[in-house]
C-alpha cells in the first residue's frame, strides 16, 4: 500500500524479484527535473538498484551488482514506460 505523496508511480515483476518505480520526492526543489528511482524486492526486502535522472537521454546509474546485469535493458525499459505512464493516477 502506499500513501499519494510517496512518489509511487507502479511496479513490475521477473521471475520472483519485483520491482518499483518512485519520483524522488525527498529534497527535490520545485524548480530542478525530476530524478526517479527502481527498487527491487527479490525477498531480501527493498533496495534501491538504479537511479534517473530526468532528460531527453536519461543515462541511468545502476549500482552494486546490478551494473552489467543481464536484465537492465528491460528494467529500464519498464521503468520508463512508468514513468511515462504512471499507474498512481
């Protein structure tokens, strides 16, 4: 469940990791672009795996082991389409 001014836009699932996509809400000034970040729950708990910026290129930054992996061309992909999109309309 999350509250409306969390910064939820939606989530999306592979195999058994689910993951979330939030617009930085926390020190974000009315006047700068939005950042946006993933987080995944592969039963660890949440954790924050990628960063992005907002732009006409986003250049994402994927952290720990997450930099590389296989899967990041289509997290990003749904990502955005969230973004794009959101499902906390």
């Amino acid at each position: 469940m999350h509250s409306g001014d969390d910064g939820w836009l939606g989530d999306f699932s592979r195999g058994p990791a689910v993951f979330a996509v939030y617009r930085e809400m926390e020190a974000a000034h009315p006047l700068s672009p939005p950042e946006y970040r993933i987080e995944c729950n592969d039963g660890a708990g949440p954790r924050v795996i990628c960063r992005i910026p907002d732009g006409s290129d986003p250049a994402p930054e994927w952290l720990g082991a997450w930099e590389g992996d296989e899967w990041c061309e289509w997290i990003l992909k749904q990502a955005l389409g969230l973004i794009k999109r959101p499902r906390n309309r």
